[in-house]
C-alpha cells in the first residue's frame, strides 16, 4: 500500500489542475500568437545547422512550459523552409488553418475515438459526413466510401491495395500486370505498388503532350499492344494537378479507354483534386467523376496542417472488402453499427480524430470562404504567368491549368540550366520568397506554386519583383 501511495503521488503529476493547466495554455497561446503575428515578416528560408544533439535531449525531471518553449523558438520553429509564409512557393505550399489547430486541440482533449462508429458514434460521423461532401464535390455517387487519412502516400496506397484485391492482382498475374503513368506521376503510387507487393508488376510511362497531360492516343496503343501480348492492363493513374507543373490529364478520355478495357482508373488529386470547389476548377477537372478512385489532400488544397488526406472509392464494397477486418477482442463494437467504421476501410484502427480539424475549419469559415480562395489561388496563378511574361528575359511554361506556373529565366550568355539553378539558390537563402525547380524534357525550370491561404496579391508582386530583381543582378555579375 505504502508503494502505490508513493507511486500515485508522482503519477497525478500527469493530471494538471485547472490552474495548471491555465498557466500552460497562457504560454502557449502567447507563443503562437508571437509566431503568427511576426509571420508576415519572417524569411521564408533560414539554414541553421542543428550540431547540438543534446537540445532535444528528454529526462526524468520536469521541465517548466517557458524553457520548453524557447527550445522550441531557438531551434524548430525559425529555421529551414517557413511553411506558413504566404511568400512560400516551393513544391506544393501547405497550409496550417488556426481554426484547425483548435480542432486539433479539442481532438485532443476529449480523444474521441474515431476508428469505431461504437465506440465515438459522432465524431465518427463527422469523418463520414466530411467524405460525403468531398463526394459531392466531386460528383461521385451516394454509395461511394473513403477515409481520411494522414496524406496523399497512405490514400494512394488504400486505393492500390483495393485496386489489386478488386482485379485479384496476385501470384502469376503480378508480372503480367501493366500499370499505365506517365513521367509525372507522384513517386508515391510507385512507393504504394512496392509495399503492395506489387514492384514487378510492369509499368508504362506513357508520353506527354506539350502541356505535359498524358497522351491518350499513345495511352490507347499501348494498351491494345499489351493486350495483343497477352498482358493484363489492370491500372491507369491520372493526374488531377501534377506536383511538377500543376498540369491535369484529360481525365474523360482516359475513364473511356480505362471502361473500354475494363482497367481501373485512379485519379491523384493529391494536389489538384479538390479545385473541384470552384467553378474553375470543375472545368478543367472534368472526368475526375468517372474514376474508379480519387485521392485529395486537404493539406494541400483546403489549407489544413499537415497529417489530413483523403481516399475515396466510387463503389464502397471495394474498400470495405480491403480493409474490413475482425477479431475477438473487439467482436461486441460491431453489433448494431448503423455507420460504417474508418477502421473497416483503412489499414488503421486506432486513429487521429483528424476529421474534427476539417470540420471545424468548414463550420467556423463556411465552405465559400474555401471557394474564394481556391479561385483567388488559379486567378493569381494567371496573373503570375501574364505578368512574368512581360519581364523581358523569363521563358514561361505552358499556361497554368491550375495554381502553378512554370517558367525560366533565359541568359544572354552561358548556360541556362546552370543560370537557372543559381538563381533559385540565390532566392532560396537570401528568404524573401521561396521557390523551388524542376526538370521538364530535360531542362531546369523554376515554379511558382500558388497554394497558401496566406498567399495574395502582394505576395505575388514581390515574387515578380524578387524574380526581375536576382535575374537582373546575377545576369550583370
Ligand atoms: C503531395 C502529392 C502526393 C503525396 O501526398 P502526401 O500528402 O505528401 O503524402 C501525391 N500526389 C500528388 C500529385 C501530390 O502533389
């Protein structure tokens, strides 16, 4: 008795009394608002090499709240890229919503269960009624099923795996399987075919047109070939917004080829996907509807933190029939469900109630306040490209299809590739802006990728002033 008397005392610790707990969350909100409030001003890249190992060292004795947090300041929250600037236009921008960070907390707080509907019925709900807007948005059918997962690489890899079970992809049958992709397709449906089980299956890339959207008469021979070869086309991949050009593959003539050889037909709108929320967007995303499977990263593209994607499957039947699954020690959660579980249809059981970071950011903003910005994100995307354009010197891409433009800068003497790289160096370290390159057909280009709530009007101006100004000054030197 003497021991567990010894032990409680130490182990209530863990239960902070309401004072405490007001003292911790004084500190913390004022930590964050210091962080957003000097936001706008912060560079968007620092390089601070972290050589101290033991700064995140943990031990037995507790720590007051301030240290922690000026651990923190010091050395995670102001060094490399700054993700929440409205300047960062590198690789896909994420976003990080304050509404969702409240979500986040609540989550927390009460750590709802939102794997079984039995056991957290309304948080699970609310998972479940979120997939069924996206559906709606989307224009998928009432009976299709999905789940929300940590991010585009896990929905892409539920949406393989129920693709595989769904065409019995297995034994034999893996090496005569053809998966049609093209040259921009995310590496991560590669990674998903890997952990499948499914690395030797084979893989075509199909060419691309000169706004780098897969050539669906080249798609067509391909497949008939195979065909003629006694393959299996099992898999085609469209992009709704590629990462590297933001460019989306004609999705309605890929759904005809894919129903007429009967081959499943994902759609990675990991990035693109939900620009299905404007008017826009629609247009250019037409045919995303046909798909067999959509993956959309609300991270991405509805500006939450990072850890909220999406996986949705027209026809539900072939998630559960992946993911479902029983055991003894949870027999009785399945009686009287009247709500499909998250954990019937992902590999996960206990989860994140991340759904409550969505909804919130929704019920708080209204769905139009999303629209707007997602249609402010294209509209800006044109305005760099038309603005650009009329700076002597830059060569654009293709115009965009939706919120990222691809461009160089051409030198008048020495070598472009090598210019450009310089360039975006330069532009990197000094912090004002951040931009990131690819490579298309072989040769450097920059992007700009318009995706940040927090991007607008000025931000997109001082990119075009910072670009002018580095290719100016590194042409002269
Ligand atoms: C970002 C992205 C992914 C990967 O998603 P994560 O959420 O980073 O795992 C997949 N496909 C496309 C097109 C993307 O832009």
């Amino acid at each position: 008795m003497d021991k567990i008397e010894d032990l409680e005392k130490f182990s209530r610790l863990l239960e902070p009394n309401s004072e405490q707990r007001k003292y911790l969350f004084e500190n913390v909100i004022a930590y964050s608002e210091k962080f957003l409030e000097r936001n706008k001003n912060s560079k968007c890249y620092i390089k601070n090499d972290l050589n101290d190992e033991n700064i995140f060292l943990i031990d037995e004795q507790p720590v007051d709240i301030k240290n922690i947090l000026e651990i923190l300041n010091n050395h995670v929250d102001n060094d490399g890229i700054n993700l929440t600037s409205g300047k960062y236009l590198g690789y896909i921008p994420g976003g990080g919503l304050y509404h969702a960070a409240l979500g986040d907390y609540l989550a927390a707080v009460t750590n709802k269960f939102a794997g079984i509907s039995f056991v957290s019925p309304g948080a699970v709900k609310i998972e479940n009624s979120l997939i069924k807007w996206m559906s709606r948005e989307i224009g998928y059918p009432e009976n299709s099923a999905g789940n929300l997962t940590s991010g585009g690489s896990i929905s892409s890899l539920s949406a393989v795996v129920a693709a595989r079970d769904d065409r019995i992809i297995e034994n034999n049958k893996i090496k005569q399987a053809v998966v049609y992709l093209t040259d921009h397709t995310h590496h991560c449906i590669e990674k998903a075919l890997h952990i499948a089980g499914l690395s030797s299956c084979i893989k075509r890339r199909i060419p691309v047109d000169e706004k780098y959207r897969m050539s669906t008469n080249e798609l067509r021979k391909t497949v008939r070939n195979d065909l003629e070869n006694s393959l299996i086309p099992w898999l085609v991949v469209g992009t709704a917004g590629t990462t590297n050009t933001g460019s989306v593959d004609p999705l309605t003539e890929i759904h005809q080829i894919a129903s007429e050889f009967e081959i499943w037909f994902h759609v990675d709108g990991a990035y693109g996907g939900l620009y299905s929320l404007t008017s826009e967007g629609k247009e250019i995303l037409k045919g995303l509807e046909y798909s067999d499977s959509v993956v959309l990263d609300p991270h991405k593209t509805l500006f939450l933190p990072y850890g909220t994607g999406t996986v949705i499957l027209r026809n539900r039947a072939k998630l559960y029939k992946a993911f479902n699954a029983d055991a003894d020690y949870i027999e009785n959660t399945f009686d009287n469900e009247t709500e499909i579980s998250p954990s019937d249809l992902s590999p996960e059981l206990s989860k994140h109630f991340r759904g409550l970071r969505l909804w919130l950011s929704l019920k708080i903003n209204g769905i139009s306040a999303f629209r707007a910005a997602l249609s402010e994100k294209i509209y800006l995307a044109r305005y760099f490209f038309n603005k650009l354009n009329s700076v002597n010197g830059f060569e654009m891409g293709p115009f965009p299809d939706l919120s990222i433009s691809t461009y160089r800068y051409i030198p008048k003497n020495g070598d472009a590739d090598s210019f450009n790289m310089k360039l975006m160096k330069e532009i990197q370290n000094e912090g004002k802006i951040f931009i990131s390159s690819t490579r298309l057909a072989g040769k450097v280009v920059l992007r700009a990728a318009i995706q940040s709530f927090r991007t607008h009007r000025d931000e997109i101006d001082e990119a075009i002033e910072v670009l002018e100004y580095y290719a100016k000054r590194l042409e002269t030197n």
